[in-house]
C-alpha cells in the first residue's frame, strides 16, 4: 500500500496540485514535515501566550489580570502545549524533512501513516484547548495530572485525557515510521556507525517513545476510570495508592525529558562540526553516550519525587543514578568544545545558535545536579529553581536547537538564503533576553518562592519583575523568527547545493529548495559526501 | 535492491514496534500489583504490619529503651465525619503492647459507612509498627449524629532502627458509602467510592 504511492510518484517529480492533494491528503516526507513544524510553531505561539500572561499576572504581587483557577489552568495547559505540541512536533518535522534525506531514502518506510500520525495532532489540540471554553475551565491540575487533585477536576479531565491518548498515538505512529525508516531504508553504503548523529539520535528517542508514550497513556487510562468508572487505582479511599500514581508518571516523565533532548544533541551535533569545519570529535563516543542516557533515564525517575517519604536506600539509589547520567552528558559537552577547538570558526546564526546551546544547556544541566542531591532537594522541591531548571534544558536547550536546526536547514527547503543581518538581531535579543527571563528564577527558588502561584510575598517582587521584562522581550523577539521564516519562503538571495562550505552530509548534494522527491534511485553512497564516512 | 525485500523487512520491524508498545502500555497497569507486592515485602509506603496478640511479647526486650509515637487523624472532605485522637502522643517501650483511642462522630443525618485509611512515617519504621486491633481493619458504620471512641492496640517491634526516635501514626478516614456533602445538598440517592 505504502510503497505503491511512491511508485507512482516516480514517473514524475512534480508537487501535487490543490491545497486538498498537496497538504491534506500527502504522503510526502517534506511536506508532512513542513506541515509538523508550522503546526508546532503555531503551538509555540499559543503555549508562549500563555506564558505571557502567566508573567503579566506574576509581574507585581496581588491578582491583577487572571484569577488563581485560570492561573492553574494556564501552566498547566502550557506545559502540555510546549512539551507536546511544540517541541515534539518540531522534532518530529525535523526527522521528517532530514532522516529520508540524510539516509539516502526516497521517503519515510510508511508514507500514508506518516499522514494520519501528523493530521491526529491537530484533533489532539482542538480537543485540549476546547476545555478553555468549557464551564470549569481547562485542566488544572499541573502537567503532571496527580491526584488526588486531578480527580477532582470536571469534564476536562475526560477530554485531557482523550487528547494526551491522541498525542501518544501519533507519536507512537511517528516513533515507529522513523524506526522503520532508519532501519530498513537506508541507501546501499550507510552503514550504522556512518549515519549523521541526527538520525543516530532520532533512532534512539523513538525507541523511547514507544517505550514510554503507553505507560502515560496507561496512567491516564487508570486517570479516567478513577474518576469516571469507581476504580481505586489511585484513590486512597478505595484502597489505592496517590503515590503510585507519581511512580507510574515518572516512570514515562524522565525518558519523555530524553526524548524532548536527545534530537536536539543529534542536531548540536551536525551543526558544529559544519561551522568548526572539523570533523565532529569522537563520533562513536557521541553514540554510545547517546545510548547511555536513555539507558539510564530508566531508572531515575524517582528523583522527582524526593520528598514523598521514600527509604533512605531509594533516595541514594535514585541520586547516585541520576548523578550518573552527568557522565554521559558530560562526554558529549566536551566533545562539542573539542569540535570547535582549534577550528576555523564562522559564526553564521545557526552556529551562534549551537553554542549559545552549549553554554546554557550546561547551566541546566548543573542545575539538575543541584536538585538531584536528595537532601538539598527537600530545600528546591517545587519551587522556582525547578522552574528555572527546566526552562534552561528545555527553551535554551530544545528549542534553540530546533531554531538553530532552522536556520541550519531553511536554505536547502526554501532555496533561499535568510537574512543574516536579521538573523542576528533575533539571535542576541533572545539570548540575552531568556536569561534575563529565566536566570532570576533560579534565585527565587532558592529563596523560596513556590512553582505554580499567582501571587507571592513581597520578598520576591524585584526578580519577578526582572523576569517578567525578559518574558516579554524574548516572547516578542519570536515574531521576527516568523517574519525571517516567512521572508526566506518568499524569496532572498538564491542558496547553493552546499549552502554551508563545511557542511557535509548527503542532504547537500541534493539542489537547493531540495526537489519534491530525492534519492528515487538507490544509488550507493560515496563517501566523501558522509560526515563520517572514514572508518572510525 | 527489491521494493518486496524492503517492504518484508519493514513489516517484521513494524510488528516488533507494535509489540513493544502494547507490552509496555500493559506494563503501566502492571505496575498497580507489583508496587503493592513491593511495598508489602519491603515494608515501605506507610502500610504496616499485622500481628495477632498472641505473637506479641514472646521476644526479650530493652525495657528501658522509649519512643514516641505520634497520633494524627484526618478526614477526607467527602465524608461528613469528626475524627481525632484521644491523646496527640505518647511514649512507648518497643516490645510492649499499647492501647490508644480514636474520636469519631457522624456529622450527617443518615447512616454513613467510613473506611480509615493507616499509615505510618517514616517509611523505613512502618514495617516495625504492628497492629493487633484497631478499627481501620473494617468498615465503620456511624448512626446519624452517633459518636464511638474506637480503640487501637499496637506492639512497636523491638527490632526497631536505633536512629528512630519519633514515628507518628495517621489515620485518614474516607467516605465508603453514604452521601458526600454534594450530593446531601442535592438530595441525590446513596453513592458509592471505592471498589
Ligand atoms: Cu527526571
């Protein structure tokens, strides 16, 4: 079935005409990836909305904007739409545009599927946000869903739960198609060890997302029936066990933060090299530590629940676990300096974008060290330093990546160069801001200030407010990335097959725009054209 | 190479995917019995040991050694119910047996059936602290406006960690059967939580 629509595609090379053929009904890798990553920049757009107003009411002590319900339900529902309508799906529309392209792959294994997974997301969405304009209001309950407060939320919790069930299946139907992908397509000549570590990365975070995404859609089935069908899975009265619940969520919620990284390692890990104009330092080491990590993300979950009342023994095992992962992680920070070290370095906005990456993807991981010693994590447990935490590995660490993996990529999908100039004004505005935004934040976690409330003592109005500016300013900074985007897409300065001079890898020996199909042919690889491919 | 040969490959690929998923979305309800097994045999998590009065005081112990044992009662905001202990604390030598009371008064109009959920903090000391009576080991039935005093005998194991000093006792009472406050406005018929 699958196949059968790429064959017919092979007698000739043009787009299909009408928005229904070409958009809604495509089975075509690049399409369907264009397709996840407006989809996520839409929701990038709305869960940052939020966000702001979430600042706006955080601004100055008291209530003034928002009241404490709808402050509940704006993070809640932020949360849900950054991890898993914007970052996922950008990932996810990366490996769509890159994988069948880095491999040698005429397409991804399963085109038609490739459809439903993306068109599901979009439902997913429609359903979650539609709990705003409900009578009760949207999910309140935090991301993570515990109860026994979620439980007693209205009929929302109906439709989140419906609506995570949505996402899981589609990513699980992504996870799979990649795999499939990676496995069964690549072209005659790419071996394992010289796949580009995008897809080395990508392959590894889907075999955790098919691994984790059912244990959350098991959690929020359990969710449903507690709430809605008399079962006690997680409600104490009837014999069931709240905490359990925190086990099973994390037991999905510390792989979910791999998956939500690890693609953006495998793009850090193209960029540099291409702009240090080395090749990358210890490829293999880069793998195994990348295998590492999601080995060990495992069996740390319990490090977010530190302050249940675990044993004495589960709180060292899951520290020093936790802790190992510092290894790993460590291996590819230093690999990244070795790359540029001694390098011809150029600083083109996908570059500035990679190292900016480095630099405070770093702090947050220091930052997880901090609130991965168990008896200092009594101290930050559920306050603003975990807030801080976050948002350093997640928005200077995923989605820098995805905006640098943009910008690294634009000029082969649109065939035009971006605006450098414009690019670096979107660059430093944000980078300076978002520290300013989320730096503060480690500060007020260490006074004390608590995750998830609208209003706070007085104490802490100065870095609020500090932070509160930078929210804005870096929010705002965002709709010149849609303005350059969009500006590329239109036209700009014709881009070269090579478009980088130190890129190397197969998707730049194919034209700038990349053509609707590529690599029809299965013709073997040449070296010379791999990152990678000496022998290591 | 063959479109056939990839396309077999694929399949065998898609079906150990899928495989991998539906082991692991039954994993997730797997977990419910395992944590119970596990917190049972490890003792951790508050669930206390169970012991009958004639296994009690069969074992030497320090007569001079005391621990506090602290009492907490909570009630769940569905039932209609006072509940507290008789005394807030007291200290106990490990090995010996102990009697307590709790307070409990049905606030509603109607018979209400409650369930008391035990636990004991910290963790590590739960497995040490056994139960020969107490009220949490059935349902309780309250007539409108009824009021019990509902005893609890202990034994604190002399096998107890010498770093323990203070352990407490929590009693959290949940509705059974009856109505929730909700439902008693709305004059609905009787609900039941629970399984
Ligand atoms: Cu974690």
């Amino acid at each position: 079935m699958s196949h059968a629509t790429t064959h017919e595609h092979d007698h000739h090379d043009e787009k299909p005409k009408g928005f229904v053929k070409r958009w809604l009904l495509t089975t075509n890798h690049k399409d369907i990836g264009t397709l996840y990553l407006i989809f996520a920049l839409i929701m990038f757009f709305i869960g940052g909305a939020m966000a702001l107003i979430i600042r706006l009411e955080l601004f100055q002590p008291g209530l003034q904007f928002v009241q404490p319900d709808f402050f509940n339900q704006l993070t809640t529902v932020h949360a849900l739409a950054m991890i898993f309508g914007a970052v996922m799906p950008a990932f996810v529309g990366l490996a769509n545009w890159m994988i069948p392209m880095m491999i040698g792959a005429p397409d991804m294994a399963l085109p038609r599927m490739n459809n439903w997974s993306f068109w599901i997301m979009p439902f997913a969405f429609a359903i979650l946000l539609s709990t705003f304009f409900m009578d009760g209001g949207a999910p309140a309950a935090g991301w993570t869903m515990y109860p026994p407060l979620v439980l007693q939320g209205g009929k929302n919790v109906a439709f989140m739960v419906f609506a995570i069930h949505l996402m899981g299946i589609s990513s699980i139907m992504g996870a799979i198609n990649i795999i499939a992908t990676v496995l069964n397509m690549r072209a005659p000549g790419m071996d394992f060890l010289k796949m580009p570590l995008f897809v080395w990365t990508w392959l590894i975070t889907a075999f955790l997302l098919i691994a984790v995404m059912p244990v959350l859609a098991g959690a929020v089935t359990m969710i449903l029936t507690d709430h809605y069908f008399g079962t006690s899975f997680f409600n104490a009265a009837g014999g069931g066990d709240p905490v359990l619940y925190q086990h099973i969520f994390w037991f999905f919620g510390h792989p979910e933060v791999y998956i939500l990284i690890l693609p953006a390692f495998g793009v850090i890990s193209e960029i540099i090299p291409a702009f240090a104009r080395k090749p990358l330092f210890g490829y293999t080491a880069m793998v195994y530590a990348t295998a590492s990590i999601a080995f060990l993300s495992f069996i740390v979950w319990a490090h977010h629940m530190f302050t249940v009342g675990m044993p004495l023994g589960g709180e060292l095992f899951f520290m020093y676990a936790t802790m190992l992962i510092a290894i790993p992680t460590g291996v590819k920070i230093f690999n990244w300096v070795s790359t540029m070290w001694q390098g011809a370095m150029t600083f083109e906005a996908p570059m500035l974008w990679a190292i900016a990456f480095v630099v405070l993807f770093t702090i947050g991981g220091f930052s997880g060290i901090m609130l991965a010693i168990a008896p200092a994590d009594f101290q930050y447990h559920d306050t603003y330093f975990v807030v801080a935490h976050f948002h350093y590995v997640l928005v200077t660490g995923a989605v820098f990546a995805i905006i640098a993996a943009v910008y690294y990529w634009l000029p082969k999908w649109t065939g035009h160069m971006y605006d450098e100039k414009l690019a670096k004004w979107h660059f430093w505005l944000s980078v300076i801001s978002v520290n300013v935004l989320f730096f503060p934040q480690h500060f007020l976690g260490l006074a004390g200030m608590p995750r998830r409330i609208p209003d706070y003592a007085t104490q802490f109005v100065e870095f609020n407010m500090i932070s509160s500016i930078g929210a804005f300013v870096f929010g705002f900074s965002q709709l010149l990335f849609v303005y350059l985007v969009w500006k590329t897409a239109k036209g700009g300065e014709k881009a070269s097959s090579r478009v980088w001079k130190g890129a190397k890898g197969l998707e730049w020996t194919v034209p700038s725009p990349a053509p609707h199909h590529t690599f029809q042919d299965n013709a073997p690889v040449n070296d010379a054209d791999l990152a990678h491919g000496s022998a290591h | 190479m063959s479109q056939r040969h990839v396309d077999k490959k694929a399949r065998k690929t898609i079906g150990v995917t899928l495989g991998v998923t539906v082991l692991m979305f039954g994993f997730a309800f797997a977990l419910v019995p395992l944590y119970n097994v596990f917190c049972e045999i490890t003792g951790i998590n508050g669930k206390t040991g169970r012991v009958s009065a004639s296994e009690v005081n069969q074992r030497d112990f320090d007569p001079n050694r005391t621990v506090v044992v602290q009492f907490d009662g909570t009630v769940n905001s569905a039932l209609p119910w006072q509940f507290h202990p008789r005394q807030v604390s007291m200290e106990v030598v490990p090995g010996k047996l102990y009697t307590t009371e709790f307070f409990a008064k049905n606030l509603a109009d109607r018979p209400v059936v409650g369930q008391a959920v035990p636990s004991v903090a910290p963790g590590e000391a739960s497995l040490y602290f056994n139960k020969t009576e107490c009220f949490c080991f059935t349902e309780q039935t309250l007539q409108p406006h009824e009021e019990v005093w509902m005893p609890v005998t202990f034994r604190v194991s002399p096998d107890l960690p010498e770093d323990v000093h203070v352990m407490t006792l929590s009693y959290t009472f949940f509705n059974k059967g009856g109505l929730t406050p909700a439902q008693e406005k709305a004059g609905q018929g009787s609900h039941a939580t629970g399984r």
